[in-house]
C-alpha cells in the first residue's frame, strides 16, 4: 500500500521531469531565424583583436577590416590592382606617384574624405607601435596637390612602391584627433585604446557592435559611395575556437562560412546536403631550412664540422623527401607540391621551374660521398599548430630521412614556443619547418628577407634566414630587383636568384596548403589566393 | 571565534600570494608572447620596443612584485591581445560564466537527488539499473566529448538546440543575462547539461548511498512503528538527514563547476571567464592568465572559508574545539 504510493510520487515526479524535457525540446526549434534582410554569420578559429587596422598584420584581420576601411588601391578577385579611394594613379617621373582621389566619398561618421585623411594614414601607418610600417615606403614624403591629389614622393626609384597599399587602409583625421587616436595602437597597448574597439572608414559596411573575442556585427552603409556586389544587409562574426564546434556550426546551419575546415572533417561537410569545402591554394609556402652557417651542427652527433655547409648533404635531404607523397597522404591532397619559395600566382615565371625528382638512392650516394655512408643526427624544429597539419609533415619527413639513414629527433611544439627558439635574436635551430607569405605579394621579399645574407648586422636583410643561407649573388640579384622598374628585366632577374638558391639546395620547398572554407550552399563567397574573405563579394539566397 | 576567522583570512593570502608566484614562474614555459602580437615579417627592432614596453626582460620576481603591487591597487593590467582592462574583460565575462554555473548546479541538484531517491527506494527497478549506467557514462566519459557527442546529436543531426554561443542577451546594468530571451534559454540547456553531469552523478550516487544508510537507522524504524505514511517516512525524515551532506559537498562543488568550466566552454564557444582563459593561454597573455588565476584561487579560499566558518556555527563541538588553543 504504502509502496504504491511511494510509485505514484516517484512516477509523477519522473512523469514531470519528462513533460518537461519534452517541451523544452518542443518550442520554437529553429535555429536561424527567418528574416526578410539576409544575414551572413561567419566563424574563424581566431579573436578579430583589434580594430585599428594598423595593429596586427594578420590575414583575417585585414580581411574583416576591408569591409570597412578602404585603401587607395586595392586587389581585384585574382589579385590584380584596382583602383579603391584613388579613382586613378600615374607616375609622371620615376619618384613620384600621383594619387587623384575619388570626390563625394563620406567616412561612416560623415566627415568627407580629402587628402588631409590620405596624409595623416601617411604617417599613422608608419609611426611606432604600427604594424604595417613597411606597407608605405619609409623614404617616401607625402604632398597634398590640392584636395582630392595626392603625391608620392620618393628618395630613389621604387617598382613595388604601391604593392602593399592594398591592406594600406585610410583612416579621418578628424575622427582620429576627435577621440584621441592619432597614434597606432601598438600590438602591446599598455593604454585601452579607443580605434581598437571603435572603426569609422569609408568602406560598404558599418561595424554597429564589437565584442572583442565574442562577437562583431557588420551592417551595410546605407550612404556608401559606390555599387556592392554584395546583397548582404548584415553579417555577424563570431570566434569558434574549437574545431568540432565550428563544423558542426556550419553542418546544423548556424553558421554560412567557417575557417578553418580540418582536414579530416572536410569529406563529412562535402556529404553535408547544405554544405560545401571550398580549397584553393594558398599564397603561403611551406618550406625546410638549414643551418648552413654555424660551424658545429647543434644537437648533432658529427662534431667539429657543419654538415649543412656541404651541398651534397643539402641535396641529398631534398632527394629524400618525397613531397608527392607528403601532399597525397599527410595532407590530403590539400596542398600543391612546390619547386619555389614562392607560389606561382604571385610570379609569372614560376611554371619554367620543376622539382628535382625524389630520389632516396641518390640521396644514400651523395651522403656517402659527403662522408656520412651511415648518415648522422639532427635536430628538427616543427610548430604544432601553425600551418595545416604541420607536426605530421614533419613526421613524415623524419621517417623519409631515416630511410636514408639520417636521425632526425624530432623537436614539435606550439608556434608560441617555437618561434621564441627559432627567431631572431637565438636563430637556435639546425633544421626547420616554417610557412613564409611575402607581405607584399612580391619575389623580393624572398630574396631579402628569407634569402638574403644575414652577415650585415646593421642591415635588416636576411632578418628570417634562419639557417643563414648565403650567396652574394643572390644579394646583388636582390638589390637589382628593387629598383628595376622594366618588369620583363625585372622578372628574369627574380628568375635568375630564384635558380642560383635551386642550385645552391640553399631551402627545400614543400607546397603551399590549400585554404578550407566550409560554405553554406546558400551564399556565394569569393576565395582569393590571399585567403582574405571580402564581405563585399558575399551575397546570401534570401 | 574571531581570532579564528583572522587566522583564516591570513592563511587565504598566503595561498593567492602562493598561486600567483608558481603562476608567474610558469608562465616563461608559455611562449613569447610578442610573436603572438605581431606578424611574422615583422621588424626585430619592433620586437625589442615591444618587449621592453610590456616589461618582459625584467626577472620573474620583479615581475610579480610589480604584478602584486598593482593588484594592491586594483589594477590588473591590459590584455596583450584585447587592449583592454583586464578586470573589464573579466567582468564581462563573468555573467555568462555565473549564469552557466548556475543552470549546471540546478540540472545536478534536480536531477541527481530525483535519480539518487528512485534508485535508493527501487533499488532493483530496471530504471535504477539504467541511472546506475547513466551515472557510470557521466562519471568516466570526460567532459569534452559528452559535449561534442551532446552537439553532434542535438544540433546537427536533430536541429534542435544551438551548438555554440550564448544566444540572444539581455543587458542589466553591468550584467549581461541570457535567462530573458528564448534563444538565450536555448542555449544553456546543452552547455549546462555537459558541466552539470559529473556532479549530477556524484549526487545522486551520494544521495544513494545516504538514503540507504538513513533507511537503515533506528529512528526511521520508529518512525515507521509510529504508523508515519510511508511518504513522509521517505520524503520528511530520510530525505530531509540524508540533505546535509549533499548541500556540502554541492557547495564544494560549485567551486570546481566555476573554475572548470574552461572545458565546457571551449567547446560551446560560450563566451565566459573559462573561455578567455583558454585565448589567453594560446596567446600567452600573461595579464589574463594571471588574473583569472587568482580570481579562481580566490573563489576557492572564500568557499572554504565559508564551509569552516558554517562548520563552527552548525557543530558547536568544533567551536568548542577551536576556543581552546586561542
């Protein structure tokens, strides 16, 4: 008697937990709400930190700041310059550009863009705590013609003056003196900021609210100055650090578009009916240095000698590697093999080079020539989450140099970690994975900074030649290519540098990963080599 | 009993200035944290600049002397990554982390002194079998993917709930709430249900255990030789005895629910103290790390604090106890 009552409680109890499960499972469900004004919600694996575009030079930040900041020039979907808030732009002497601005053209606050604003972004961009310094020539002075002309000014002939205007963006003075903005935020802002949190430009979209490492809401400007392809009337960013959580954010359909798209999850969104992977390949390149310069290989067993200053060695680890297999199995086929340190949109001369083939019994020969038949030791220093699958490639590469009789101890760990050891000033490596993008989509970049000689304290070249790599050669070829404004000449010669380092074995290129957007079906994007999504290339079916 | 809560008091410092010395000679093994701020072309003159703007060559003593000198005053410093306050940032976050906390402590309480009753009173019922099974999953699946299996199920494949985020919110003054809109409600129930089953668990394998002792006393026979209806037998003496170890060890709980929510939020994306804490470790921003550390060593001491304190006011046996060396 009194059990059964005791049921009776316990299933009512049980009964009403139940009823409620069910109803929470039962109202309104649908996730996205259906709005009339289409909305684009997008999610990357990373924080927008700041919005001062002047603070951190990063691919997705310049991407999402593009949607509201303009520059002069700017970069068409195949990277072709166009013009932006200069209507148009000539050289009339070697050293001076001239820039005729766009007229009618309003910042978000309303106050009218001159050259006043192109003159203060001048010198905003390159003042301390900037990390765009070198997006304008350092030498070059800027003049104001009359209101809407701008001139360049520049010490010495300058082919690639302009290459870096387009993530170059022009910020009012007026709203800068306004606030108290007039200097950059620096990437270690001791001083809360106010155009860190707050974006007034010119460009298609308004930022209206800006949670930083939680949410930024885009909204379109109503008073922009020119058509947008785009239909979007709002685009909402979120941060989803957590690789599952974003695909399954894109798979349940709270999300349009997400980046990354790992690897292994990318058949799963291409099965998804809704979904899609979008993969081209990247700008960036993925390649193996060597320490070709101290006398002692650190951490190897061959004392008293380097065996990296030895060509055959050099050549023999590139034979060993096969990058055809690296790209077919550690990557997925998500990567395109690559003979250069550059990727081939960003040179037209790059299809006139090839790998040389993978060859492990050559390699054997040449090691033994060198005098190490049995091979030796090295130490390799990978990042772990930095580029795609990164610490597997470098797997895959110690167990391709131990067939040929080389230990490589492997040393894999997180970029923060790894590139304190690596970098300037400890340069403390001996063999190692790294993945380069020349900022100002140009060979000379490469030539000065990856390959040029280290040996000149007082000169920044070679500041990333990690295993110092040197030819002088090289660095004539280098100093030839920056002032050259023929681009025919100009190219052989990038040609040229470009085959002495394929000669020297000076770096072993690997390819260049392949972007992963995970898509709705519903919105068309634009992929761009750069990797940059461009809001105002975004349209969503209504 | 003063003298008591002094020394209390006393001690908790030591241990925040403990927890922030270890926190601080720990975080040279994190990174540089320039290269986290910066491109990578980026100029090495510009590195230097940078480093001795944040102060980084200066020796880790110097640095925490100089941390807790500023925390003396209120001040925590900026986030490398944010440039913001950190103490704004952690009052931002913190609704979200609270509210979670909350749902979750709710969703244990309910639902595992519901499950711990049943399975004490039917203890061969095929239902208590299955909460025993349920109880097993809860305690050794780990949180992370009983969160992603949750989402997998609820939001891809069923469509029903939201997998990230914190839904629409509403803003009270300094505090933001996600109780006030449909979406916001949405969304806590998957978070709340993944950081709540561990404890759910724990209760009701606690309340289990209890219950069946409780039953086995002699004033539940009395009471039963009393003629008292089985009810109240159950739900008036032997719930009510078996309530105060349970509302302990939930209380204890409710510290680790706060401070070990990181995983939880990491994988909902739920925008709380745990999550930036996770961005900040990735970006080795020392500020954050330091702040939320002692933030959650403080919320530790405190609850202990109050537990001894309650200990003494409930038991005067301790009280007596504590009175004699003093």
């Amino acid at each position: 008697m009194s059990l059964v009552k005791t049921r009776s409680v316990l299933s009512r109890l049980a009964a009403s937990a139940a009823v409620a499960l069910a109803l929470a499972a039962a109202t309104p469900l649908v996730t996205a709400p259906a709005v009339a004004a289409p909305t684009f919600r997008f999610a990357f694996q990373g924080d927008l930190k700041s919005l001062d575009p002047y603070t951190l030079k990063e691919t997705f930040t310049i991407a999402a700041h593009g949607a509201v900041y303009e520059s002069l020039i700017t970069r068409d979907k195949d990277l072709k310059f166009i013009p932006g808030l200069a209507e148009r732009w000539e050289m009339p002497e070697p050293t001076r550009y001239r820039f005729h601005l766009r007229k009618n053209v309003k910042f978000h606050d309303g106050s009218p863009f001159t050259a006043d604003d192109v003159i203060f972004s001048a010198e905003r961009v390159r003042a301390p705590g900037s990390n765009f310094q070198t997006n304008v020539p350092g030498d070059a002075t800027f003049v104001k013609v009359d209101d809407h002309t701008v001139d360049m000014v520049l010490k010495a002939p300058n082919p690639i003056a302009h290459y870096q205007f387009g993530s170059w963006y022009i910020m009012s003075k007026i709203w800068a003196e306004k606030h108290d903005a007039l200097k950059p935020t620096p990437a270690a802002a001791t001083t809360p900021s106010y155009a860190a949190l707050n974006a007034n430009g010119t460009g298609p979209f308004v930022i209206t609210e800006h949670q930083p490492g939680v949410r930024t809401v885009f909204k379109r400007n109503p008073n922009y100055w020119g058509p947008v392809e785009s239909n979007l009337d709002e685009a909402i960013f979120t941060t989803i650090g957590n690789d599952a959580t974003r695909v399954a954010a894109l798979l349940s359909g709270e999300v349009d578009w997400i980046e990354p798209v790992p690897l292994q999850d990318q058949s799963r969104v291409n099965g998804n009916a809704g979904t899609q992977v979008i993969s081209t390949p990247e700008l960036r390149t993925i390649f193996l240095g060597m320490d070709q310069s101290s006398d002692e290989l650190r951490g190897s067993n061959v004392k008293g000698k380097n065996p990296f200053k030895d060509v055959r060695v050099r050549e023999a680890f590139y034979r060993a590697i096969d990058e055809d297999a690296i790209v077919k199995r550690v990557m997925r086929g998500q990567a395109t093999a690559s003979a250069l340190l550059i990727a081939p949109p960003l040179f037209p001369l790059a299809g006139e080079f090839k790998r040389p083939a993978y060859d492990p019994n050559r390699a054997k020969a040449l090691l033994a020539e060198a005098g190490y038949p049995n091979g030796f030791e090295v130490p390799m220093d990978c990042p772990n989450d930095r580029y795609v699958n990164d610490e597997a490639i470098c797997q895959a590469i110690t167990s391709m140099l131990a067939r040929v009789g080389v230990k490589v101890a492997l040393n894999a760990q997180p970029k923060a970690k790894y590139f304190a050891k690596i970098l300037k000033p400890n340069y403390d490596t001996s063999f190692y994975l790294l993945g380069w993008t020349p900022s100002s989509q140009d060979s000379h970049n490469i030539l000065f900074e990856i390959a040029g000689c280290r040996n000149d304290k007082t000169s920044a070249r070679g500041t990333t030649n990690l295993g110092n790599y040197c030819n002088p050669k090289v660095d004539e070829l280098a100093d030839k290519v920056e002032r050259e404004t023929d681009q025919e000449a100009r190219n052989l010669m990038i040609k040229q540098a470009y085959e002495i380092i394929q000669n020297d074995w000076g770096y072993i290129p690997l390819h260049q990963q392949a972007l992963a957007w995970g898509v709705s079906k519903k919105v068309k994007v634009a992929p761009r080599p750069d990797n940059q999504l461009m809001l105002y290339w975004v349209s969503k079916e209504q | 009993m003063l003298a008591f809560v002094l020394r209390r008091a006393l001690q908790s410092i030591g241990v925040l200035l403990a927890v922030g010395l270890i926190a601080f000679s720990m975080f040279r093994f994190a990174g540089d944290p320039v290269n986290q701020l910066v491109a990578p072309d980026t100029p090495y003159a510009e590195r230097l600049q940078i480093r001795e703007s944040l102060g980084l060559d200066d020796p880790v003593l110097v640095q925490f002397a100089r941390y807790v000198g500023n925390a003396m005053r209120g001040q925590f410093g900026n986030s490398y990554q944010f440039r913001q306050p950190v103490s704004s940032l952690i009052a931002e976050r913190m609704p979200a982390t609270l509210e979670l906390a909350l749902c979750a402590t709710l969703f244990a309480l309910v639902f595992g002194i519901l499950m711990g009753v049943y399975s004490a009173l039917r203890r061969d019922s095929a239902l208590a079998k299955l909460f025993q099974v349920v109880s097993l999953v809860g305690v050794s699946l780990p949180t992370f993917l009983i969160g992603i299996l949750l989402i997998f199920l609820f939001s891809v494949t069923l469509g029903w709930l939201p997998s990230f985020g914190r839904g629409d919110t509403v803003r009270l003054g300094w505090w933001t709430t996600g109780f006030l809109t449909a979406s916001g409600l949405r969304a806590l129930i998957l978070p709340s249900i993944t950081l709540g089953l561990f404890q759910m668990t724990l209760i009701m394998r606690l309340v289990r255990a209890e219950m069946l002792e409780v039953l086995r006393t002699d004033y539940i026979r009395f009471a039963r030789a009393r003629g008292l209806t089985t009810r109240s037998i159950h739900f008036g003496h032997a719930l009510k005895n078996t309530l105060v170890p349970v509302i302990t060890v939930a209380g204890l709980q409710l510290g680790s629910i706060i401070a070990f929510s990181i995983i939880t939020e990491t994988v909902f994306q739920w925008p709380g103290m745990g999550l930036l804490f996770v961005q900040a470790v990735q970006n080795v921003d020392v500020p954050i790390m330091a702040a939320y550390l002692l933030l959650v060593a403080l919320i530790f001491v405190s609850i202990n604090l109050v537990v001894d304190i309650l200990y003494t006011v409930v038991d005067p046996r301790l009280r007596v106890a504590v009175r004699r060396p003093a």
